[in-house]
C-alpha cells in the first residue's frame, strides 16, 4: 500500500424524505443563499419547489440560477458569481446533478477571487477559500456531491478542465434517493457507467499492485452497482435499487477507492473529457467508449487486474491469464451493451477523421495531469480501438 | 437500505516515517499540547522520543501525561484534566493505541466541562465542546483514531462506558505503520480480532437484511485482516501485512460498515465490556470468548447472514444453510484459536460461578444501549456457550 491523506469532512443525510432537512441544515451557512438548479428535471419533478419550501420555511433567502446544462460552461459560472457577489449571499444550495454541484462549486471558488475564475482551471491560481456549498442530489453519477472536485467546460477555448481544493467540499449533501426515481434510463446507466469507470480508474492505474482491500472495495462497488442498475433495467422507480445505485456512486469517487494505490491517473476521464468537450455527447456515453478502448490498449500492462476483475465481476474463470483478462473486457463491453451504452465513436456520431482532433485536445489535459506517456499518438491509439 | 448519517472529519495522514509531520501537523491547533502516552511501548521503542522531537522542532511545548493503562480508568482522565486546565494548554496529542486515543478523548470532553466528566458517560450531559485531538497510532485496533466515540471504564463502580459527540473526531491521526512493527503476538492478534468483531457488529446485528454493498464491504475488511494476520503470525515485522492491518482497523468502525444498516447495537461488544470491567482482561480476548457464543446463540435468528459469512470468508459451502451458518461459526472459532486467541471463559480464567456477576454487569450496559432483549438470563445464556 502507498502513503496517503484520506480527509473528507462532507456531512452526508441519506434516505428517502431527506429533502426536506435542506432549509434547516442550510441556515447555519448563511440566510441568503444562491440556488443553482438545472434546465428541466427539478422544476418538471417538483424538487425545485420542495427545496424553495423547506428553506422559506426556515426562514433562508434564495436567489434562484438555474439552467445549468450538462458538460457545464464557465460563462455560467462567471454570471453566477456576478449576481452571488450582487446580491451580497452568503452560501449555495445546488439542486441537481454532478453538473449543478460541478457549477456551484467553481462559483463557490470565484466569488473570494478577483481574477477570472478560470485561472483556477489553468492552474494559475490555488482555491483558498470558497463559500459553503450544499447539496440535494437528483443524479446518482459523480461523487460530485462527495469530494472536493469540479469539471467544467471553456466553450471559448474547448477545454473541459477541472478545479479542486479542501475548501469545496459540500458541507452537506442529501442523498434522497426518491429525488433519481424519474431520471430516464439512458441517464441512470450513464450515472452508472460514470461511477463504474471511477472506481475502475484507480483500480487499473493505480501504482502498487498490493493493495487487497481497495481492491475488494472496487469489485464491491462494481457488483453492487451492476446489480442496481440489473433492478432499474426493468424497473427504474425501484426505491431500493435507486438507493443502491446512488451511495455506490458517492462511495466510488470520494476518495476512499484510491486511498494506498498511488497516485491514479484517470486516463480514461483524461480522453472521454475531450468527447464531449468537443461533441457536447454525455459524459456516461462518452466513457462507454473510450474504457473499453482504454482496456484493450493497455491490456498487456494491466493484464493481471484485467484478469483478476474478469474472475471477480464477470466470474470469468476459464483460461490463461491473458484469455481471461480479455474475456473480461469483453464482458465489461457486453454488459455496457446490453445497457445500451454507446461503446463505438460511430454511436456518438463521431468518425475516425475526428480522431486527431480529439487527441491534440485530450493532450492539454494529459499535460495538465502529467499523464506524460499519453501522446497524442497514443490517444489516438487508443481511440482506434474504439473504431469498427 | 436504512436511512443514516454520514460524517467524518478526521484526516488520516497514512505512511511509512509519517510520524515525523506531528509537529508541523498539530501547530494549527496549538502550541502547547498535553501529550497522553501509555505505560511502556512508546518509551521503549522511541516512538515517543520521536513525537517529542517533531513537537519541539515545530516549536509545539509539551506537558507529558504518561501512564495509560490498557482499559483506561476515569481516575486518570479527571487527573490530565485538572493538569490540562493548570498548564493552560491548547489541544492533545496522543501516542498510543485506543486506550490512548480515548483517554485524550475524555480529556478533551471533560476540559470545558463544569461538573464530573463521568457524567457524559452517565448520559447525563452530551459532549459539545472539546478540545483539539491529533494522534500518532501504535496499535491496529480500535478505530477510535477514526471516529468519535471513547471507552473508559470507572474503578469505581466497575462500569465501562461510552461517550461520543462529533467534536470528539480527532483532527489529524497519523496511521505510520512502522510504529506497529514491534507489536507483539498478543496484541497484534487481539487488535484484529478488535476490528473484525466491529465490522462484523453491524454486518450480523443491522436491521435491514438488503445491505449488499456493507455487506461486502465488511466481507471485504475481514478477509484482508485474515490475509495479513496470517502473514503477521509468520513475521511480525512486515511493513505491508502491518499497513493492511492498520487501515483495515480503522476503516473497521469509523461509520461506513454501519451506514445504511440501520441501527447496529453492537451486542458482542457490550458483553465482552462487562467481562474487562470486571476482570481487566485485554479487550480482543474477551471478544475471542463473546462473539463465538454470541454467534452460537443468535444462530437461529442471523442464519442467513452467518450462512453467507461462512461462505464468503471460510469458503464453507456445502451443505444446508443451517450447516453452513454452524460451519462459519466453527470455522471463525478455529481462526481465532489459530491466533492463540481466548475462545472459552475458562481461556481468560473465568468461572461458570462468575456468570451472574458479569450478567449483572452487562445489564447495565444493555440498559444503557438500550438492548432491550438482553436481560440477564439472555446474557448468561450467551456467556454459558462459553464454557465446557
């Protein structure tokens, strides 16, 4: 196991009904707050105006900023710190999805900065303070809700970057899973295609291959995922399966999974965050096809995990080690499959004359994260194997 | 899955030679600590020289309260309390296993706190204030260098009690697993048992039967703290068995195996209380006797999850589920005695005749818990699987 910090101070109120706690649990923060919401969902679901209800009822404030589109955009983030600043608020409720959360967390970082808030995406500035965030989740996806991360979009420059710091952790997320009952099937297995693939990044990538338990931790949050979204598969208002599917995906992204594994690189975020940077295609759809591309390029290093996860999730047995590392591969894309999860270029609409756009985007990012074998040549070798 | 809360704040800082940051890491929360050690180790081995050196190189004054017992007595915590108010101090750093931990704990309740710090122990007043509390952890066993809970036992009255509050998380805890090298059989082995017997509280005592991810997580705890005690019994002094213990341990009872299990009433453990009240036996020994009677009595009513347990961890899958789950319990009793662990009273020297008394006892605590099945005839009931 490899030396790590594992801090995590998000308070997390799980179950169905939470909602309602939001306003008292929002007032030591602040009575004025900013509410980010959304383009659609949360006014159609009516959680929109449960949120506004239990905060009026405890007697918060709340200026209202919504339409957050999915792959979220720094222009919005900018408005939204501009009329946070404006209006003198004092902390974010975001009501939503990992988009939503994404956005209030980069105002949150903003609002204390007098440059552009962008710099913090560049790395030419470090989020020091940031004000309280909290979350009423409605997505069961990107731990967003969880961890001290952001992944936001430059229209201007085709970046989809990310930002992090101690001070964005959510104070406090509600994970009310009767808030995922109505998110339609494709989204569902997008959220959980999304969680999947991050605890599989540090699975595969991590630097020591001796850590049993985060190993174990890995395969049982697969599992369980696999088995959530097998119940939602046939009925997506399934309450038990919905609360499954959601406190996996928190678990698969807070820290906890790559906690002894070294530094994990998330190569596979790396590339998928230039799809839909440049298609706009959901994050969910993008990762169904590059993880299995990923996989299958790099399934001489990583052969033994390959192997081990082909045993433990898809009970793959048979064969050499080899045999099974790509009989596991194979399963992982069948079962994206059978989700009805893109896993070519060509379900996305995107064709391989694309391929080298794609690559010297995805390599701003890869220098970013020093992800320094990651050439533009081998990312589009990569994405070859993603073609046919 | 039940609804639950999910909240920890304490930063574990996990690594070979990481000891050395204490001082730099306990200078935010003050520069004068109280350093709470134990009898011996931490002298003999130099750990404690080590602290000493780091505090007083980040320019940390330090006021040394060594003496911890194992099973820590109140009598010691009202002491370091009147020293911590007399010396003006700031914050508590304590080097040592969970009897340290939960002493410094006491301490950091009882400093702001008028009246007697048993109280909060009584249930008589709730722990809202504390002082700061860092860590440097010798001993994989307890959790509480993850968590907010402490037991001390009161001579007096001979009653071993909790208290808890979330101003009781400690702020940093540093898990260097170097500092657990010179551990010796004994305790190694009842440090194991300690964090098996916490995972599996909540894994056999939930109230919700549809908890598949807890349940592997816990599956997942216990076989790779088997994995590195098994290990350890050959070389007591290997960094990466050590490491594995050490995580394991704490990820063992810092919130996660409970969450979404509803309320877990950790039975095992309120038992085995009494018996090292009354007879100042090590903790893991105790559990060795209880939690295989516990299991024996319970059979009937946990035989689907202890069927499942001797499956997943003790690959016993023959038979009906009733073999199965008395096949688990077997096994886990012959995994205990291949540690050398105490499985019988008489192990720890306790007669069939001591059995009211420590009814009697555990009756107070079960009160307390508010276990209400356990009455005194259940409990010696349990506690005569115990003998033969």
């Amino acid at each position: 196991m490899k030396e790590f910090v594992f801090f995590n101070p998000t308070r997390v109120v799980f179950g169905e009904g939470k909602t309602t706690l939001i306003g008292e649990l929002t007032r030591p923060y602040g009575r004025r707050v900013l509410l980010v919401y959304g383009r659609e969902s949360a006014q159609r679901t009516g959680l929109l105006a449960r949120v506004k209800a239990s905060l009026a009822a405890a007697g918060v404030e709340s200026t209202e900023c919504g339409g957050v589109k999915s792959n979220p955009v720094v222009s919005f983030v900018r408005a939204a710190i501009n009329l946070f600043r404006h209006q003198r608020l004092e902390a974010i409720v975001a009501v939503g999805g990992g988009s939503v959360v994404d956005t209030a967390k980069a105002v949150a970082a903003g609002v204390h900065y007098e440059g552009d808030v962008w710099d913090f995406f560049k790395g030419q500035a470090k989020v020091e303070r940031a004000v309280p965030v909290l979350v009423v989740l409605s997505l069961a996806a990107t731990a967003s809700e969880m961890n001290d991360g952001a992944v936001i979009t430059n229209e201007a420059t085709r970046q989809k970057f990310g930002l992090g710091g101690e001070a964005l952790f959510p104070k406090v997320s509600i994970l009310d899973p009767l808030n995922t009952l109505s998110v339609p099937k494709t989204y569902t297995m997008y959220g959980a295609v999304d969680a999947i693939v991050h605890a599989l990044e540090g699975y595969f990538s991590g630097q020591d291959p001796r850590t049993p338990f985060q190993d174990r931790l890995v395969e049982s949050l697969v599992l369980t995922t696999m088995e959530a979204v097998k119940v939602l598969g046939r009925d997506l208002s399934h309450p038990e399966a919905r609360a499954e599917l959601m406190w996996c995906a928190t678990l698969a992204l807070n820290g906890l999974t790559t906690a002894g594994v070294g530094p994990a690189g998330y190569p596979m975020h790396m590339i998928e965050h230039s799809l839909s940077a440049l298609y706009d295609i959901p994050h969910g759809a993008g990762l169904g096809v590059v993880a299995p591309a990923w996989m299958r390029y790099q399934s001489a290093r990583i052969r033994p995990k390959l192997a081990r996860f082909a045993e433990r999730v898809f009970r793959c047995a048979e064969g050499t080690e080899d045999e099974r590392a790509w009989a596991g591969i194979d399963a992982f894309e069948g079962w994206l499959r059978s989700l009805e999860v893109p896993t070519r270029l060509r379900d996305v609409r995107i064709s391989e004359s694309d391929i080298p756009r794609i690559a010297g985007n995805a390599l701003m990012l890869a220098r970013k994260w020093d992800l320094t074998e990651y050439s533009a040549g081998v990312i589009s070798k990569i994405l070859r194997f993603a073609l046919d």
